[in-house]
C-alpha cells in the first residue's frame, strides 16, 4: 500500500462490522496458509483434509502445532483414536485448488472422499512411521511436512452453549521430524528462494471460497546496536556460575539478542552445560544445541 493509500485509508471513518461464527473469514480479512492433514481411520485409510487454522504453537524446546478443528471432523476423530497425523504444504496450483475446496466439505467418509483424489500417496521415510499402521501416508508433492503425534497433555475448554460435534477440537500436535525435497532444503538454507505457497481468505459470503497468490518476498535488515555488545555479554555470562566458562566466540554469537533476553539466554547454556557436564561453553556448544540461537547451517 502506498502513502497516499494509508492516508486515504486514515481518513475514512471507523465503522463497527458484526462479528459473526467464523469471525476471521466472515467478518474479517485474515490471509492465512493452510496445510493438508493426513490422518488415518479405524479401516486404516488415509484420508486428507485441508485446515487453515493450524499454527505453531510451542517454539522453544519443545515444537508443536496448534490445530482448531471442528470436533466431528475426520481429521479430529481420528486424532483422538490414535494421536497420528502428518502436516503438508503444497505449492501453488491453480487447478488443484478445487480439489483442496472439495476435500474440505464436512460428512463425508473418507472412502468417499479419497475416490479420484489427484493426490499420490506414499509411505513415510521414517521408519518408526513407515512401520506403524496407524500412521497416514503422505502426500507426494509437498515441499514441506510435518511428522506429527497429538500432545495429550494440552487442554482448553471454552464454554459452549451448541453440541459438542458442532464446536471445535484444540489439538496440540507434536512436531516429530520436518521432511523436505533435497531442493526446498537447501532453499531453506540458502534463505534467498521461497514456495509459491497459496494463501486462503476462507469463505467470503459462504459460498466461494477465495485464494491468493503472494508476490516475491523480500527481506529487511533486523535493527542493529539494541544489544548489550561483546564486552557485556561476555562478563555477564562469567559471572554467572563458577562451574560454567563462556569463551568469546560463543559470547558473539549472542550479540544480536534483544538486551532484556540476555541473561535468561545464558542461563539456558549454563543449565545445558552442566546438564551435560560440560566446563566450557564455546561456539561449538552452542551449535551443537540448535536453540534459536544456533548457526549451524543444517536444520
């Protein structure tokens, strides 16, 4: 949007919408990506069902997804039967996009629904879910999936007036492996090509359903000098437990985090290290770790 946009829109009066069931389609623009979920029945089919409310949801330690499902779903109900499922994403293609709708209409079993799916199915590569059959095959073709297990230790549970089947399921799902094609791997390495990945705006008026093509990302510099610098870094880190010593080099690769972060940062290293009855903390140890805080070029 350019500035004369924004101020066009600055000057338009702010106007109450209704905010109806599904408010972030219905009463909202809310681009989102989605993810074809494969999961597998009692009969031990795979079926695929396309969900644009799925998020990460623990980012540090431990890795896992949020998925808002409706608890009637197939994907949910099987879910809840035996804790599998794998997450993919898929590249944009117009002509597919139809079959994604399709696979998303609510009641129908999934011997039905899996019937002149385009979709090629294959076994996992991972031989723990290669040899377990209740695990879904995947969808081949995808430029990225997610290997997941249900977390069963996560609850919410809102207040709801409608029958169970009618509201939603909160599924936390375990991140267990991140498969990719050996290209989009080192795409993801290289940081400087990204997929074509289709966006939804969900239903607008309940009868289409609306997709976009994004444009080519592009980057901007994170800010520079917010952080406490070398010197700093490197005596806090010295002073924190006379068991642990940091060297420079790993003290620098800490130098881009946010000041207020730094000693909590530290003290993750120190816990780790004395956890694996290490003395000294260099860049190495920190690579080895692959915190966020890590360089190491393989993911």
């Amino acid at each position: 949007m350019s500035g004369n946009a924004v101020q066009q829109v600055a000057d338009d009066p702010l106007v109450p919408v209704s905010i109806r069931d599904n408010f972030y389609q219905s009463s909202a623009f809310f681009p989102m990506p989605f993810a074809l979920i494969t999961t597998k029945n009692e009969a031990g089919v795979t079926s695929i069902g396309p969900y644009s409310l799925v998020f990460p949801l623990d980012i540090s330690e431990e890795h896992s997804m949020l998925l808002v499902s409706r608890a009637s779903s197939n994907t949910a109900t099987n879910l809840r039967r035996n804790g599998k499922c794998a997450l993919h994403w898929i590249e944009f293609d117009k002509p597919l996009l139809q079959t994604v709708v399709d696979l998303g209409y609510p009641g129908v079993p999934p011997e039905e629904k899996m019937r002149d799916v385009p979709f090629e199915l294959m076994p996992s590569p991972t031989p723990r879910f290669r040899d377990d059959p209740d695990f879904p095959l995947l969808i081949k073709g995808a430029f990225q999936i997610f290997e997941c297990e249900l977390d069963g230790r996560f609850e919410y549970h809102p207040v709801r007036r409608a029958p169970r089947q009618l509201v939603e399921d909160y599924l936390a799902l375990k991140v267990k492996n991140i498969l990719m094609p050996e290209s989009f791997r080192q795409k993801l390495l290289e940081r400087q090509v990204f997929p074509d990945m289709p966006i939804s705006y969900g239903f607008r008026g309940g009868k289409e359903f609306w997709f976009v093509r994004h444009g080519e990302p592009f980057h901007l510099p994170v800010p520079k000098g917010k952080g406490m610098g070398l010197p700093g870094i490197y005596r806090m880190a010295n002073s924190l437990d006379s068991e642990v010593e940091f060297t420079g080099d790993a003290c620098e690769l800490l130098t881009a985090v946010p000041r207020p972060f730094v000693e909590s940062a530290l003290k993750v290293f120190v816990e780790m290290a004395k956890e694996g009855k290490v003395s000294k903390v260099d860049a190495e140890f920190i690579n080895s770790t692959r915190t966020r805080w890590s360089t190491r070029r393989d993911p």
